[in-house]
C-alpha cells in the first residue's frame, strides 16, 4: 500500500520570500527576469512595473516556490518598508563585478539586512555581469592589485587587464567577504545565464527545513500550519454571506 | 544621482499616512511623476507599527518636540521581573514586536477592501479575522442571565466581573438558552428593523440626536442588560448618554452586514504585522513599482507660488500655478501639486488616551473559534461600557466615565512572539484619568480572563493621540495646487469617508483623464497559474 501512495504523493511545497537588493542597475531585475522567464532584455530600463514575481525550484525532496521582491526603485534613497524585508527567508544581495562601488554598496545592504531582517535569513552575495569578464572568470585579476579593489573609487581604467575584460572586482576579494559574514556566493550572467539558476538552487537547499511554512494542506505543517489557518480569504468570498448576520 | 535638488514633478506627496498612501496608489498608474516623502524616517505616519526599539526612539523623539504632533505625552514602561526567577516570561527581542500606534479594524463590507482588491494590492498583505466580542460586566449575578448563553460562555468567572460574549448575529440570540422570551424578541425585533434602517426612518428620524439606549428602550423595549453588548458594537468612545441614534444605528448595521461577508461569524479583519501601517506600506510599494520616488527623513520647510517668471524659464519647468517647494536639507524642487496634511483639524478638537500592553499569554480564553470552516480568530474585541468601571470607588456620584475598549492581538498577527499578546487599549478620557483609566481596564481585564499562569505585562507604552495632524502638514498656501487632508481619523473602525476624499483629491489631480479610482490591471507578468 505504501508503494502506489508513495507514487501519487506530491512533494511537500513551500513558499520562501525572497528580497533583492543591491545598487542601481547592476541586474537586479535582469537576473529575475532569466531565473523566472529565462529572458534577458539588452538596456532595460530602471525597474519600473515588477515588484513581484513568483517561481519554483524543484529539489529533489521537496519543491520551494520563491516569492521574489523587487525593491522597485524605492532603495534609491534608502526608503525601503519595513514590510520589504519582513519574514524574507532569503535575500539575493547584487553587485556588479565592473564596478567596485557596488560591491560597497552591497556590504552596506547586507549589514542592513543583519540589522533589519529575520535573524535566520539566507543571504546570497551575487556578482552580476560576468560576462563582461575576460574568458576566464575564475582568474579574476592579477593578484597583485586586487586588494583593494571594493572600495576603490569608481575610476575605471585604473588597470586594463587585457581586451574586452571589464572586471573591476576580483572573485577573490569578494568570495573572502562573503566567506567571513556566512553568505553564499556567486558570479553569475544575466545576460548568458551562467550561474543563475544555480544560485536559487543553492538558496533553496540552505533555507532550513524549519522555517518553511507550506501552503494550506499540503506539507503536513506543525506549528506554523496554524498561521495559514488564520488567513482572510478577500476574493472569492461568499457574497450571499451578509444574511448570516442580519435578514432572514 | 541620489539628491532632489532641481528636479522637476507633476505631484509632491508630504507624508505616508493612510490618506496620502492610498493617493500615491490611485496615482501609481496615471503616469504622473510622483515625489512621496515624509518627515519621518518611517512608513505611516499616524498609522506607524514599531519595534519596541523604535517605539522608544518615537517616545524620545515625541519627547523633545521633533516628532508627531498627533501623539503626545508618552510613556514606556518595563516592569521589573519579580526576583532573579530565570523562567519568568520575558520580552523578546525588539524586532519580535511590530506594534501599531493607532490600530483599526476593517469591515468586511468596508470600501477599503473592495479598493485594496481592485487595485491588487491586497495580494501582499495578510488578513485575519476579527473574532469575538465581550462585554465586561462587573455584576456577574445580574448578569450571567442575561446574554451569555450558559456558563460556559463567559470567560473568567471571578467575583471581579466577567466577560459576556456578544451574540453574533440572530441565530445566535434565537439559540440562547438563558434569555427570556420577551428580552429575546424586542431583541430581534430590533435586529430585523437595523437591517433596513435606512427604509424605516419613520421609526428613528424624529429620534436622532436621542441617546441610544434610550431609543432602545423606548422604541424597541430592548431590556437595559442588553444595551451594552448593542454599544459595543458601535464602538463608541463617548459614554452612553452621549451616543446618539442617529450616529449607533449605521455602525451597528455595518457590525451585522459584515458578519459572514468572508467566512462565518466574523465581520472585520486587521491586517497583519501592524494594522493600517502595513496598508500604507503596500500602498507606498505599489506607487513605487509605478515609478514614484520615495524618500524619507525628508520634510518640507517651504512653498512658493511658482509663478512664470519670464526669460529664465525653459521649457522644462512647470507650466503656472505650479509650486516651488523647499525641503528641510534645502532642496528645492518643483511640482504641479503638492498634497499634504491640515495643521489644524475642522471639527472640534478630541484627544484620546491609549495604551498598548504586551502581555505574558496567548489570553487563549478570548479567542474561541468562530465558527466551523471560518479562520482561527487573531484579535478579540473587550468593551467596558460607560460606566462600568470607575477610578474614586466608595465616592458616590461621581459623572460616569466613558468606555474603554481593548483589541487584544494574538501572535498570529505577528505583532508579537508566539505565547504572549498585545493589548491596545484606549478610551475618548483624556489626561492623567485616562491613563489611569486605560490601566484599570488592562488590570481587570487580565484579572478576569481565567488562565494559568497568569499573564504579566511585560512592556507597555501609553500616549494621547489628538485628532490632529502628524508632522506632514503644510504651511498656509493659497495655490489651489496645495490641497490638504483632514487629520488621520482616531476612530477605532477603518473610516471610509477617507476613501471619498482621497477619491476628490486624486479627481483634482486626474482632471478628465481620471478613469476609474483605485481600479487596476494585474500588473504582474507571471501569474502563478495554481493561484
């Protein structure tokens, strides 16, 4: 009897919410948009229209249905809502391996989300624009001057390291900062698609099993299966309903 | 790329209270360049949630005169744990607590939800049900004859008093075993006639500025035990005598309208997380996916009439009647419409106490389920009629105070850790009395509730709220370009007469082009097709 339920049975189901933050246009939306619709737009405008989005990441023991939060242009002046962050069990912190000053800005994010958000969350640290780099990403640049690379100012051209390699950001420096605050760290393409789906999957099996809250009836919750019961339905309820309280 | 100086906007919003909040979200689609910014260095204005440590930076804040004119008088308090006993229950940490300032249910049959779904933005909000009311009565003799339907009923049964569940609708007067015949039909008699008030004003018309329970009794011989549950209803800050019919009678309606509107036995919900602050909040994302710009910390010290001054205008600069608008770190920018606060509120000034009390216990006794197939219940309604509790007892005569009214929130609002619960409480007495008054409630309120261990108060903040602006208000204009909201509302239920004016500040704006208020597309690219 086991052997057909097992067969029939879904896998448990959750949904993690995820915030992304990270400077102006270093791809926030970009690596969104090739995660959730494996699309990629050359010279997208600044975020204007999506704030949410959703998408699955099947595991092999359970599938995770990501909430993604775009900051929606409202980081620009630091005046993101306490509701951005609140109960995100992820965040993908972005920067752009060209730029260093976006590395900076990220740091600044991610201290942010060690004071602001749920003390468990995941945080990925995710270099963005790889292809950029020269055909060898892993090298990053020469180990000589690669120090100081993030905080260095936003002067570029300081070191050419060859044709067509735009990196200003060593793998190293940043892999070494993301190491010491417990991030996971990535050099991903929007553009390509290297790496992206990778750093959900990565996401999604580092989100521990305890802090998942399952849709209603499915997941066999515990504990946080009562929040679920106390939601509002807003649509679709009952529009005869009033007669319950009052005409009869 | 990150300063205001110099640029150039078709509306400038001044503070993310309720009423501007949902202004930038009937905006967020118009294609209008939007500048939202508050003084603050938060979300909400009047309608803020805190952490506890920004509940104390607030109080600090308010202290030294920077903060809110709205609130004032505020004062925080820890009790100390009685002796070194390790497994006392505790506070948590700071960021556990999301407490509202100025918390407010929402009828289901209120135009607040109806626009929240229309425009899509209920889809990152939660809500949950409001789910029973309780009347307390400190005569348990007299009382426990009256409505609670047997024993079993009440909550807390101690010689101090007891909680009286309010019958939630006819079904539940017709079963009640405790009532007698005659008090149950002027009962429903009254009940059939709120329903279609409207078309009997024949039977209240000449009697509206009547106290209520006067109508009650004269009109409908609806017994005296049986008016406070009625008065609850309405929610009314004003002592009995002082609450009229004309102003009882379409709260009560709206109360029983609602019931079953979204599942049995409840009609109002809260949203999670801290109650309207969390309505502003997604209202303030939803203008921002639409390209408005938000900043906060930022106040406004100026207005000018930009009038067209000649040569040095170009093109890009606005039209007339435009304004020039400096703000606090000496920005200017330009805008076609600024909308802000009124400093000074039309009708009669009123100022309430309130108080908000976390609590060492879930207070499981007050949240029993609602019904079969409705949502665990998140908040619990006390009211303490007018009257029914006094500060001189043994002084005989003394004027009757007015009501107090408790919404206590479980954890399932997430406003606090699992195990404990918050009360907010409040009551229209001002002053010193007030607070004493807000105190009294809360101590017999945990006196009442009969559960073991008995719950301690482990944090609580009091604070008068005056009907009057928060610190987004405007210096005096004459543009017909600078509009003003009334203050937020004290109210204790969501008030949709803010909807109609934010409806005609937002018509203003939109001219012709206005279109349907509040009334939008799924934005979202990628609908998950399950849901």
């Amino acid at each position: 009897m086991a052997d057909s339920g097992a067969q029939a049975q879904p896998k448990p189901s959750s949904s993690v919410k995820l915030v992304l933050l990270g400077e102006a246009a270093v791809g926030k939306s970009s690596l969104v948009m090739r995660f959730v619709n494996n699309d990629f737009q050359e010279n997208k405008e600044p975020t204007i229209g999506a704030a949410f989005l959703t998408q699955k990441c099947n595991l092999p023991t359970r599938t995770i249905k990501f909430e993604i939060w775009d900051t929606a242009g409202q980081e620009r002046f630091a005046s993101l809502a306490p509701m951005y962050y609140r109960n995100a069990q992820a965040a993908l912190v972005v920067y752009d391996i060209t730029k260093p000053s976006s590395l900076t800005k990220a740091q600044h994010w991610v201290a942010e989300l060690q004071r602001q958000a749920s003390p468990g969350i995941v945080i990925a640290l995710v270099g963005n624009k790889l292809d950029l780099a020269s055909s060898n990403p892993n090298s990053g640049s020469s180990d000589g001057d690669d120090a100081d690379a993030a905080p260095a100012a936003e002067g570029e051209e300081e070191g050419e390291e060859g044709e067509g390699d735009a990196r200003r950001v060593p793998t190293k420096t940043a892999k070494a900062y993301a190491d010491e605050e417990g991030l996971l760290f990535f050099e991903t393409s929007a553009k390509t698609g290297l790496n992206v789906a990778e750093v959900f999957t990565a996401i999604a099996n580092a989100i521990p099993e305890t802090s998942l809250k399952g849709p209603r009836g499915v997941g066999g919750q515990t504990s946080l299966g009562r929040q679920e019961d106390a939601r509002v339905n807003l649509v679709g309820g009952r529009t005869e309903g009033a007669k319950e309280g009052c005409a009869c | 790329m990150d300063t205001l100086d110099g640029t150039i906007w078709d509306v400038l919003i001044v503070g993310t209270g309720i009423q501007q909040s949902l202004l930038a979200l009937a905006l967020s689609r118009s294609g209008k360049k939007i500048l939202h910014i508050d003084p603050n260095d938060y979300y909400g204005g009047a309608e803020a949630a805190f952490s506890l440590q920004e509940a104390e930076e607030w109080a600090n804040k308010v202290d030294a005169g920077s903060s809110s004119a709205a609130y004032a008088n505020i004062s925080i308090s820890k009790p100390e744990k009685a002796g070194s006993d390790a497994s006392a229950p505790s506070l948590s940490f700071s960021r556990a607590y999301s407490l509202a300032l100025s918390p407010q249910l929402i009828y289901a049959r209120s135009s607040l939800i109806q626009y929240l779904v229309s425009s899509n933005v209920y889809r990152q909000l939660e809500f949950l049900a409001v789910g029973s009311w309780w009347v307390y009565s400190g005569e348990p003799d007299l009382a426990s004859n009256v409505i609670a339907g047997e024993p079993s009923e009440g909550v807390g049964q101690s010689r101090h008093g007891r909680l009286l569940k309010v019958p939630n609708g006819r079904e539940d007067v017709f079963q009640d075993q405790v009532l007698d015949f005659k008090a149950k039909r002027a009962l429903m008699k009254f009940l059939r006639f709120i329903v279609e008030y409207e078309e009997q004003q024949e039977v209240w018309e000449e009697h509206r500025q009547q106290p209520f329970p006067t109508f009650l009794s004269e009109q409908f011989k609806v017994p005296v035990a049986l008016h406070a549950p009625l008065l609850a209803l309405t929610l009314s800050a004003d002592s009995s005598n002082n609450t009229t019919t004309e102003f009882a009678l379409p709260r009560i309606a709206r109360h029983l309208r609602s019931v079953g509107v979204f599942g049995a036995g409840f009609g109002s919900v809260i949203p999670k997380f801290g109650g309207t602050s969390e309505i502003t909040q997604a209202a303030c994302r939803a203008s921002a996916v639409g390209g408005g710009v938000y900043a906060l910390g930022t106040g406004l010290s100026s207005l000018t009439n930009d009038e067209p001054s000649g040569a040095e205008r170009n093109s890009e600069t606005v039209g007339s009647g435009g304004v020039r608008v400096r703000l606090k770190d000496d920005e200017t920018v330009s805008t076609q419409w600024v909308i802000g606060e009124e400093s000074e509120p039309t009708t009669p000034k009123t100022t309430y106490c309130r108080s908000i009390t976390i609590v060492s216990s879930p207070l499981t006794p007050l949240f029993p389920p609602i019904a079969e197939e409705a949502p665990d219940p998140a908040c619990a309604v006390i009211a303490f009629p007018s009257g029914g509790l006094s500060l001189d007892e043994g002084i005989p005569d003394q004027p009757e105070l007015p009501p107090v009214h408790i919404f206590v929130h479980s954890s399932d609002t997430g406003e606090c850790p699992a195990g404990q619960s918050v009360l907010y409480v409040s009551t229209s007495l001002s002053g010193e009395k007030g607070f004493q008054l807000l105190g009294k409630a809360v101590e017999t309120l945990l006196r009442t509730v009969d559960i073991s261990p008995p719950p301690t108060v482990l944090w609580s903040a009091q604070y008068e709220q005056r009907y009057s602006a928060a610190n987004s208000s405007l210096p005096p204009s004459s543009s017909e370009h600078v509009l003003k909201f009334p203050p937020s509302s004290v109210d204790l239920a969501f008030d949709d007469s803010i909807l109609d004016q934010v409806k005609s500040v937002w018509q203003k704006i939109m001219g012709d082009d206005a279109g349907e208020f509040l009334v939008f597309k799924d934005r979202e690219a990628n609908v998950d097709a399950e849901e």
